[in-house]
C-alpha cells in the first residue's frame, strides 16, 4: 500500500496551553498514521512526504522507520522547517488542535515523490486524504497526480475525506473532492462529511447521500458513526447497508480513531476480507485508539486484535 502526505512533530499538552506546562512529544499525520497501523498489522506500507533537514523532520522518519513503514520515499527540504501540530485537552471531552504548517516542508510537497512510487512499483492500493490537497496548490496537484497514475495502473484508490476547517473552506474542498470522486473505490467519511463530495446535496439522510455516491461511480462508501459504529454502502451488498456498531471500551483519547478505523478496514481488504469483517476489523482498531492515548501510539497488533474480547481485569500472561 502506498500513501503520501504531512507527517508533524506533535506536542500533546498536560492542560490549557496558556498556563505552561508539560508537553510530550511525538509525531502526527493522518495517512502516516494509518500507515503506522497496518504495518502494525503486518502489511507492507509505503508513506511519501516531505520534512525539513531538520531535528524534527529526522523525528518523523526515525519514528515511521521504526514502525515498519517504508520512506524511501521521503525528502528532505533544507528550506522549509518541519510542520507543528499541538494538542490542548480544554475539557475532559473536548481536545483543542492547533496547527503550526503554513510554509512547511510537507506543504511544499509536490508531484516528483508521487511519480517516483508508483515508477518503482505500482501499489496495490492507494490511500489519500482531504487534508494533503488544503495544505497548497502543489500539495494538490500531487494528489490529483497520484488519481491519474492510480487509474492507469489499476490500484484500488481509498479517499478518507478528513476536512479540517482550520486548513479550507468547505466550498474550496467541495471544488476539489467532487473532481475526485470519479476516481474512488472506496470513499470513507463520518456523515456530515459527505455533502462535500456530492454536486448536490439529495437529502439529510446518510443513506441517501452514499446511494448518490454510488451512482456517481464510487465502489463503495463507509459512513463512520463515532460511538454508533460505522456503515457500508455498495452495489454488491444484496441485503442493502451492512451497519457494525462501536466496541465498547472506555475511552481515553479520540484523536486518531478516524485513522485507526481507516487502518482496519484496508487491512481486512488487502486480506481479501468481504465488508462485513472490513467493518469488524475496522471498529476493532478504532476502539483500540480510543483506549489509547495519541495519535497512532494504540494501534494493535495483529496478534493483539482478540485482546478487546477479554473481562475486564484481564492480565494477559
């Protein structure tokens, strides 16, 4: 699997950052998340971006290189720092993200590492977000690159439209993901996120919403439900939509369990997998994140996916 974009230096704060305090030090990125956790779960993955020759940008690929995700791939760029991404927990339930990435090195990312992946090899699938093409016009373009190479080598495209307000408008992400969705297998977005893909809008109703996707020629939609589990939308679905709930667990840390969701689902697909156990898989893995604290640092094992079954007080020996 192939999957390209900003990967940040991210600073989890103790409390309000205005007050000081302690902060903990990690790295951050949406598709390198999702990379992260299906080498976790034993697939080979392969992550593109760019970081500065910097401190920061050697963080972010010394700790992906230690997960198992391929960055051959990667550049250094000694004219742009490394992005910042920092976390303020403001309430007990309510995290605060504040991003420092206008001008990065991953901003600047362009088209050459993209051609460059699939010259080497062609992946089998490609996985993008909604938040490479708002980080800039060459960003963007890079993005559209890899649609275009994706359909002439015949790999499966994922789009997990991810809109961060914070980075564009809703109208400037309309403008590009509704050029895009001609080229998506597998489109995955929470409900309110599906208008942005649509030309027009057919109802409230998410179902409505994935049929007009489906008739616009994607595969199949995954709509995620945060707490009330996730639902696929296809053609190939006789019965109609195949709906999981959530796994209970408690939880600690929402940030991330999009990714981690994301990560599931492609792990059950390239294991050939039909929607059902997709979706199993998938609301496993989110589950596992929203126990966890961070962004990827939860992210099970494939030998550790059982593990949520157990009573509660469990010590595994």
């Amino acid at each position: 699997m192939f999957t390209f974009g900003e990967t940040m230096v991210a600073l989890r704060g103790s409390g309000p950052l205005k007050l000081g305090g302690t902060m903990r030090v990690s790295v951050a990125g949406a598709e390198s998340n999702v990379a992260i956790g299906l080498a976790r779960l034993g697939h080979t993955v392969r992550w593109a971006g760019a970081v500065g020759d910097d401190e920061a940008g050697a963080l972010v690929l010394r700790t992906l290189r230690a997960e198992g995700v391929e960055v051959s791939g990667a550049a250094l760029d000694p004219g742009a720092p490394t992005g910042l991404l920092l976390f303020e927990p403001r309430l007990p339930e309510v995290t605060r993200v504040h991003y420092y990435r206008a001008g990065s090195a991953g901003s600047r990312l362009t088209a050459d590492a993209v051609e460059d992946a699939f010259s080497a090899a062609p992946p089998r699938v490609l996985h993008l977000t909604g938040i490479t093409p708002a980080l800039s016009a060459t960003a963007r373009s890079a993005a559209a690159r890899a649609l275009r190479l994706a359909r002439r080598h015949g790999s499966l495209v994922c789009l997990d439209v991810n809109f961060r307000a914070r980075l564009w408008t809703a109208e400037e992400a309309t403008a590009v993901l509704r050029e895009w969705v001609p080229f998506v297998d597998v489109l995955i977005a929470s409900d309110d996120e599906l208008p942005l893909c649509l030309p027009e809008d057919p109802g409230a109703e998410a179902g409505a919403r994935a049929e007009a996707l489906l008739d616009l020629g994607v595969g199949e939609v995954v709509v995620k439900l945060g707490a009330a589990g996730a639902t696929v939308f296809s053609r190939a679905l006789r019965d109609g939509p195949l709906h999981r709930p959530a796994t209970p667990v408690r939880a600690v840390d929402a940030v991330g369990a999009g990714d981690a969701f994301v990560a599931g689902y492609l792990s059950a697909l390239l294991d050939g997998e039909g929607p059902a156990g997709r979706l199993e898989r998938a609301v496993t893995t989110g589950a596992f994140a929203v126990a966890s604290h961070g962004d990827w640092e939860g992210a099970p094992t494939r030998a550790e996916l059982g593990m949520l079954g157990t009573p509660p007080g469990t010590v595994v020996r």
